[in-house]
C-alpha cells in the first residue's frame, strides 16, 4: 500500500491514523500542524457518531479515560429552573448503539498517543509533505487559525472546576443572549461561556452554583456567523481535508469537530478501495462527506442562533415549545436529534 502522511496533533489527526493502520496502512508518516496547542480543546464528548468509531479502534478508550454522563438538561440561567431534560446513559446506548460519552482532551490524547506508538514529526512545508507521500491527510487550516474574527459577533470563554452540584449531566444554561454548556470528565467540570460581542456576562443573572466559574471564566477567542458555511473543497491534488480543517477552530457547539472523525474513518475505506487510483477515492470520499458537513454546518449555526436569542418574546417562545416538546412529546425531541448520532459510518462504510 502507499504511503500516507497525516498532518495535526487533533483528536481527529489520531483517529485518522488509527483508521489507516486498521485499514492496512504500513507507512504512516505523521507531522505537527499550524494549529496552536492554545486553541485545541479541553474536553470532547463523543456522541454516538464518534463513540462507535472510537471503540472500533480503541476500545478500551471508552473505559479507560471516558465519563458518562445520565442526562442532557436545559435549565434556565438565573433560577436553574429545569426547562427540558432527555435521558442519556443505558436509554441512550440503546437507542444509537454506543454511549455518549465526555473526555478530557488531555488524558484521551495520551492514552491514544500510547495505542499509535507512532512518532510525531516537527511541523514541515505542504509542499515538502506531498513530494514524500502518495496522500497527505490534513487535519488542520493550511494557515495558522486567529482567536479573533474580524467581524466576530460571538465570543467564547472557559472555565474548568472540580465539583458542581450537576456534575453527571451535560447542563446547557440559558441566558440573556447567552448560554453556558457543562460537561464534566472524569475529574472536572468544564464549562464553556458563549455570548453575543455585545453582552457582557453580568454575575448576577446567573445561578450561585455557576459563580465559581463565571470568576474563573478566561476567553479563547471569537466566532462569526460568517464561519458556518460548509466547504466545497475537500480534497487538493492528493491532499485530503477534514472537517477541522476545513471548519472554524471555535465552533458554536463543544461536539462540532467529532465531524472530522467520520471524515476519518471514511477516508481510509475509500483509499483502502480505490487504493489502485487515490483520485478516484478522493473524489468519492468527498462526494459522501460533503452534504453531511452542510448539515451540520447549518445545525451549528442555528444552535448558536438559537441559544444567543436577544429577544425576549421569541425566547419566551421557544422555552414554551421546548418545555411541552421534552415533556409532552420527548419522543418528538428525541427524533430531531436522531440524524445526528444515528449517523453511522462504520456500518454505512466498512
């Protein structure tokens, strides 16, 4: 088989090559990317869509460094009245076939790094990269990404703590145009701040068991709206891109990058069947990838919309919905986010 160079130090970089070495790739090179170790994230959760790719090729990642949380909730910022709830855990597992599971980016990286057993090399010229390999598989912007959009109108903080009271949920906080999202690991609880440019976070329109965070909060950069738009290109002359290199760094949601880890495993089946014309499996591998990165192009961009609603009226409105939605017909919640984790390329591409 050919040789392979996979460029980027991302979680989508190490599925990437853990994939090709389950697809009998033997020649792996792998290189650092421009992406800076500032903007990688702190924690992944891995729904459905990623887990079962995970546990295909690291299995025991799952138990090793994963936390499951019970429940998904949306409750209200100030009072944390529990607007909506769905079930995660066992119901969840049943429903998509693998867990949902949260991990601290550090320890998941580390204990994949140790499955790999493959070195990483000093970041290198594309150019350089391609005369060398037969594919090169990019994880990351050609360009060193900035924190801050020129026309940013969202900015984006982190916190992390050890406890909090809902630490077994994965909590979305609904603010005054403005949301937090927590998800805990196995030793934390993360909590990721999204806001409008133009609305400071003010302490006291928030629930006292988020103080902590609030005042521990540091800011990581910034995202337009503008950045929501699905790229056509997914493949240059012998070089495939990846969703997290062909997305926005900072996304609206913590989970937007699991994308890339599709990307991954797709790849590797289409080089590994059109290993006699890598054009070819190129081209094949974006024509079944691309309309899944509209998709969740558009999704993103409507939950981040959705959840920084200045108006008041039309928040009222969506709160009334999703309280006799989640309560009244959960099964009808539950269905709007099925083409999302059901999404399963291991069976759809083996």
């Amino acid at each position: 088989m050919y040789r392979v160079a996979i460029i980027g130090q991302s979680l989508g970089a190490q599925v990437a090559a853990l994939a090709c070495k389950a697809s009998g790739f033997q020649d792996i090179g792998r290189f650092y990317g421009e992406q800076t170790h500032d903007l990688l994230p702190t924690i992944h959760s891995l729904g459905a869509n990623a887990s079962r790719l995970l546990r295909a090729l690291a299995p025991e990642a799952l138990e090793q460094a994963g936390f499951q949380p019970d429940r998904y909730q949306v409750r209200f910022a100030k009072s944390a009245y529990l607007l909506a709830e769905l079930p995660l855990g066992e119901f969840y597992q049943q429903r998509y076939g693998a867990p949902l599971i949260n991990f601290a980016a550090p320890a998941l990286a580390a204990y994949l790094e140790e499955q790999l057993g493959m070195p990483i090399a000093a970041a290198t010229a594309l150019n350089d990269i391609e005369s060398n390999h037969d594919l090169t598989v990019l994880t990351t912007p050609e360009s060193p990404p900035t924190q801050q959009h020129e026309d940013a109108s969202f900015l984006i903080y982190h916190a992390r703590l050890p406890d909090h009271p809902l630490r077994k949920a994965n909590v979305l906080w609904r603010g005054d145009g403005q949301y937090v999202e927590q998800l805990s690991d196995q030793t934390d609880v993360h909590f990721r701040f999204v806001t409008r440019a133009d609305r400071p976070f003010e302490p006291a329109q928030w629930h006292e068991s988020l103080q902590p965070a609030l005042a521990a909060k540091e800011a990581v950069g910034a995202v337009s709206t503008q950045n929501f738009t699905a790229s056509d290109r997914l493949f240059a002359g012998r070089v495939a891109l990846l969703h997290s290199a062909v997305a926005p760094p900072l996304a609206a949601r913590v989970d937007a990058n699991n994308t890339a880890l599709e990307d991954a495993w797709v790849l590797s089946r289409m080089m590994e069947n059109y290993e006699e014309d890598i054009g070819d499996g190129l081209a094949a591998f974006e024509r079944f990838r691309r309309p899944r990165h509209r998709k969740v192009a558009l999704n993103m961009r409507d939950h981040l919309l959705r959840f920084t609603e200045p108006s008041v009226s039309k928040r009222a409105l969506q709160h009334v919905g999703m309280a006799l939605q989640n309560r009244l017909l959960p099964e009808i919640a539950l269905a709007q986010q099925d083409w999302l984790y059901e999404h399963d390329v291991i069976k759809g591409f083996r």
